[in-house]
C-alpha cells in the first residue's frame, strides 16, 4: 500500500488514494499506522475515494481509531495530492465529506504545484441540539458549563463536526492537557466535541489551541479555526474575517455575510512518501 505522509500547519495526516473503499479494518489500521512510535505516526488516516456527488471523497479516520465527519486540514491536504499528482487538472473542485456534503475548492497553483487552498466550508450549524449539544437553544452563546470544579463559559458551533469554544486570559500557554479531555467528554456534548481555547487580541486576529475529539493536541484544526471566528462573531469580538493563528501556522477565515458560509484558506504540504 503506497502512502503520502502530508499536513496542514502542522495537523498531520497519511494520505491513502486508489482504493474503491474504506478497508472492513480501518480503526485498527488508522490506531496502527497513527502511532508516532510503532507506526508512520500522524493525527489521522485520510482516503481518497470516488464519489458520486463530487470530484472525490474524503474520510478520515482519527488516530484513536473514530472516524471525523470533517477536517478542514485533511481536506486542504486531499485537493493539493489530487492535483499535484495529476488526478484532476483543474483548480476548481469538489470534494465530499461526511459532515458537510460536497465542498467547493479553490486552489492556488504556484510552479505547477498547489501552494494554498481555499475551501467553502458551508454554513455553521448553530442550533444547539444540531451541533449536538444536549441544550435546546437556536444558539448555545456563552453557556456556563463546569468541568471539576472548574468554571468556564463556551459557545457551541458545527462545521459538519461539533466544537466547544472557550474565551481564556492565554491560549497559547493554556493547560490543554487538563481541561481538553475533560470538556470533550463532557455529558453536554452527547457526541463528544472538538475543543478550542482561544484569546481574541484585535477584531481581526485571534490564538487558538485545540484539543480535537479523537486525536487529542493537534497543531492545527481547521474546522476549530472556521469555529472560533463564528463564534467571536456571535461574542462580538472578531470582525466577520479575521486570521486564527495555530500552533503550526496561521489560517484566514471569512464568514460571509452575503451567503452565510464560512471560507477557509491556508497551505497543506507533503512531508514524505512511501510504501508498506
């Protein structure tokens, strides 16, 4: 089986094409081939499938062997592998997801190969049993939610997956590894969630640290970046575009007023190939 060892700021994946279908052991496979120590290691196994909707479909499964019904970075990832290695020419695609449909993408050619990505990312899911959260609210917006002993307040938006988004004093230097775990599984969130902890410094920029559901610390998420910028919108902290700067990089974000969909550009890259 040929692999590609790619990544989004970071937020790594190994990248699978050519098969028809997901393979009947895939957790083991993904829990197998993530591991950084006795595997490729990676945050998630992505494939590239055929789809009857779009150009192609994407699944992902995450390192603990769940599958993601989306990732903005594993979807960067797949539109720069499909036209890098010649499997579309053009730079208007689809792609399809589990969470959110069929995607648009935009990609950015430099030399003959993708150097940035943008993708319509669709419309933010905002009513609170949609997201899902087990509150029965149109918006779930600065929601008290307490976690041993501890008090924070969260706004709860989907992507096409579920995210908890906490305003912090310090979000690059946040304990990720206490809280993170802790309020993904919380009762409140009955399909557990993605959690950014995030520090609004200006009405255009904002640091986000991530604890993604099914892969723990990750250097970036896409999907959590899209997240944080509607839900500062909703606080009233950001401006409708701002950049959300990751661990491994930054992303630029726009939730448009004009169609209510939220567009994501940034870079995806490929880190190595090989065969096992």
């Amino acid at each position: 089986m040929k692999f590609t060892k790619m990544h989004g700021l970071g937020n790594d994946f190994i990248v699978i094409a050519g098969e028809q279908q997901l393979p009947e052991n895939v957790s083991q496979l993904a829990i197998d081939l993530c591991n950084r120590f006795f595997g490729i290691g990676a945050d998630g196994l992505v494939y590239i499938l055929p789809s009857e909707k779009a150009d192609f479909k994407m699944r992902i499964i995450n390192s603990d062997g769940s599958e993601a019904e989306q990732c903005g970075n594993a979807i960067r990832c797949v539109s720069k592998y499909v036209y890098d290695n010649g499997l579309i020419d053009r730079t208007e695609i689809t792609i399809e997801t589990l969470g959110a449909g069929v995607q648009p993408v935009q990609l950015t050619v430099k030399d003959g190969v993708v150097a940035a990505v943008r993708v319509d990312m669709g419309q933010p899911i905002l009513n609170g049993l949609q997201v899902p959260t087990t509150i029965d609210s149109d918006r779930v917006v600065a929601q008290p939610i307490e976690v041993d002993g501890r008090s924070f307040t969260f706004t709860a938006v989907s992507m096409g997956n579920p995210h908890c988004v906490i305003y912090v004093d310090d979000a690059v230097h946040f304990d990720l590894g206490t809280w993170g775990p802790k309020l993904e599984t919380h009762p409140l969130f009955p399909r557990k969630t993605n959690v950014e902890f995030v520090t609004v410094n200006s009405r255009s920029q904002a640091d986000m640290r991530v604890w993604e559901r099914g892969a723990g610390p990750t250097l970036a998420c896409g999907t959590g970046a899209c997240a944080t910028v509607v839900s500062s919108v909703l606080n009233g902290l950001t401006d409708r575009t701002a950049t959300v700067s990751l661990k491994g990089g930054d992303l630029h974000i726009e939730w448009s007023e004009a169609d209510n969909h939220v567009y994501m550009t940034g870079p995806a890259a490929v880190v190595f190939t090989g065969t096992l």
